[in-house]
C-alpha cells in the first residue's frame, strides 16, 4: 500500500439490500489502504503491519465518507438572474419577466456571448461550494448555449474543469433543454440540428457523456425526447431525463424503458412510472433545491419509490433560474425536511446511488476494496450530522484518486489555477 489513513471512523455505504444498517452503521478504528489511486484495504486496523510505512496519516479520529457526489448540475453558464428573483417576489409574474427579455432566454444570451475562458473561471468560483461540502464528483451539463458552437463550447469548459486535480467530472449534453429563439414555434426543427449536428459533434469530439432531454409542456414532446434518446445511444452515449418536473408526460418511463440511468426531478412521477424504473434499474434523482426555490407542492413518490426498492439520489440542480444553490450538503437536508427521507436515506443519495445515476458504481460511491480512493473527512459524531445541520465548516480534507486535499487549501488551489490560466 503506497498510502494508509488510519484512525478513522468508516462509514463504508456498502448496498443494504436487507435494510439493517450495514454500509451506513460507523466502524470504529478504522484503516485504508491506497495503492495507484484504488482502495486496497478498508476495515479495522492492523497497525502491526505498518512498522516502518513510509506515508501513515494519524486522522485523528475523523469520520469518513465515500467523497459526495453531485450527480446534477448547471455550473456552466455567464450571467446573473437575481433580478428575477427579486421582481417575482415583488409581483411581477413570469410570463412578463420573459417577455420582457428574462428567463432562461437571458442566460442563453450571456453564455453565447461568453468566452471559454469567462465561463471557466465562473464555474470554477461556484465549484467551491460543492467543494467545501466534500464533493469529488460533480456532473455539469451544457443547455445554455442552444446552437452547434456554444454547446460545444460549455461542454469544453466542463471537461476542462475536469482536468482538475481534486475533482472529477461527468458531462451532459443538455441542448434539448429550451426551444432558441431563432426556432420559435419550430420545434422539431430543432430536434433535427440536436440529431444530426450536435450529438455526432460531441460523440466525436469526447466532449459528452451522456444526453439528457427536458421533457415538460415548455420544453419537448415524448416524441421529440425519444428521438434525441435514440440517436444518443446510436452515437454510443449514455442518457438521462429532466422528467415529470411540472406534470406527468411519461417521460421517465420512456427514458427508463429506452435505458437511461436516471430520471430527475418526478415530482409528478406516478406509480406506473415508478415501476417502469424498478423494472429498468433507473434511478430517481430528487432535486430538492428546484422544489424549494420555485416554492412548489407536489412532493415526488417517496414512498412508492421505497416500496419498489427505486435507488434515489440528491443532487443540486445548481442553476442560475430555479436552484441557484451550490451546497449539498443544504440539499440533503432539504431531502429530510422537504421530502421526509432519513439521514441514510441522504447520504446514500450523494453516494452510492449517485454514483449509479452517473453509471460509476463499480468505480466510486462506496468505500470498498477495488473501488476509487475518492473519500471525505469530516469532524463530525456520526454520518447523519451531514444532514442535520448547516453551515459549519466540518469538513476536514477530501482524498481524490487517493491524493489528499485539506479543506483549508481547496480556495487556494483554484486561485492557483486562475494564476496559470492568466
């Protein structure tokens, strides 16, 4: 083992199909073994067989996670909507803001007219919210630009974040997420540069890893997602769906039947939805943030997703119109008073689960011999403080490919980038 983490109290995340508390319940005086970024060894320790070890790191006693994964995002964008926001609560309704040039029309205009380099350093500042919460995974997906160039453009910068030494990254490409202007009333015109110019561009290019469609009254038809689904997985990319947000089209139960690894927000999701994802292995991606923000009431299944055994995770939805959130912490918190989940509930929401809405369980999710060195530290008691309460800076450190990362240094590593990038 190149590097051991001892004095550790694990909290491993393992599956729990019997619902007994293993994977979430603490094992105290833990050990880690990391060797080539992988996971080694991971249980109680055995401190007789590390006389002489060149790299032993004393963790005092903290508590250890899987590193959090936030397995929806909209970090790359140019802008700023608190104007908005501030106009709706002064009474000003929705439709006149967007006719009046706002809404989600307002952010396309900032993110065309942005450079690479502008939306770089922008998505980088918010990043550290997420980071500060101990995410070493983050999803981000493109849906701003809304023609061939700028999609291309905001995918760019996601994969240039993911260079990044102490983050990782999975990126979407979400150019089915607004009509543009230039296509007003000429939806599937649209379709049909989404199919032909900007899947292929992307596949061929790398900049993707999986497409995702909205499916909603305001964006696109059932039909129009499903042929976006099929050329995606013609091209070799994996699929995702914003669904049953506003209303029940049956979007989740297509991209579930047509393969897709998650199906986000379902508040309207029925139990003929829910099914299809139980039947599919998809995953339901609650979004608790969007639900809070826009002051909504429609609670997704919870229950029946329990009872079908539908694996849920949490994620941000950062965003600049209806989640402008970047805490995951917040949302996992939100999840429990919002949608009554439990504490387990949530962290297997960020971790495990997560991991499977970005198609890397056999990689990350889970502390787990084989799997990823990407973990958190915390000073805290026990694992459901993470959803218990906010604002205090318990993180310790964050191991990413089994390098170390202090809490403390994570702004001055991205003020070290900026540097470079300048």
């Amino acid at each position: 083992m190149e590097r051991v983490l001892t004095n550790l109290r694990l909290v491993t995340m393992q599956p729990d199909a019997m619902h007994t508390g293993n994977g979430y319940r603490v094992i105290e005086n833990g050990m880690i073994g990391i060797t080539n970024g992988k996971i080694m060894f991971a249980g109680k320790a055995c401190h007789d067989d590390l006389h002489g070890h060149p790299d032993v790191i004393d963790c005092h006693n903290a508590l250890v996670t899987p590193g959090l994964i936030d397995c929806h995002t909209h970090l790359v964008f140019a802008g700023n909507r608190a104007n908005e926001f501030e106009q709706r609560l002064n009474g000003v309704p929705y439709e006149q803001i967007a006719k009046a040039g706002g809404g989600i029309l307002a952010t396309v205009r900032a993110t065309r007219e942005a450079s690479e380099d502008e939306l770089y350093e922008l998505a980088l500042h918010r990043l550290q919210g997420l980071i500060s919460d101990g995410v070493t995974t983050v999803e981000i997906k493109s849906g701003y630009g809304l023609t061939v160039d700028d999609e291309l453009k905001m995918l760019r910068v996601a994969r240039r974040i993911g260079e990044l030494k102490d983050i990782k990254v999975s990126t979407t490409l979400l150019a089915a997420h607004a009509v543009p202007p230039e296509y007003t009333n000429r939806a599937d015109d649209y379709i049909d540069i989404i199919c032909r110019e900007m899947i292929p561009a992307a596949a061929h290019e790398g900049l993707a890893d999986y497409v995702d469609v909205f499916c909603e009254g305001i964006g696109f038809s059932p039909q129009q997602c499903q042929r976006v689904f099929a050329t995606a997985k013609e091209f070799g990319l994996g699929i995702k769906g914003h669904t049953e947000q506003l209303s029940n089209l049956g979007g989740s139960a297509l991209a579930a039947r047509m393969g897709a690894t998650s199906v986000d927000h379902i508040e309207y999701l029925d139990r003929d939805g829910v099914a299809a994802l139980a039947a599919c292995n998809t995953v339901a991606t609650l979004l608790p943030g969007a639900f809070y923000f826009l002051r909504e009431t429609q609670r997704p299944p919870i229950e029946h997703l329990r009872r079908l055994d539908v694996p849920m995770a949490i994620a941000t939805d950062f965003n600049p119109g209806t989640s402008p959130i970047a805490s995951l912490r917040t949302m996992m918190n939100m999840a429990c008073t919002l949608f009554k989940l439990t504490p387990e509930e949530c962290l297997r929401g960020v971790t495990c689960n997560a991991a499977m809405a970005l198609g890397l369980s056999e990689n990350r999710g889970r502390i787990q011999v084989g799997m990823d060195a990407d973990l958190a530290l915390w000073q805290l008691e026990s694992p459901a403080e993470l959803s218990y309460r906010l604002g205090i800076p318990d993180l310790i450190a964050r191991v990413v490919d089994g390098e170390l990362f202090y809490a403390n240094e994570a702004k001055n590593s991205v003020d070290e980038e900026k540097r470079n990038a300048n």
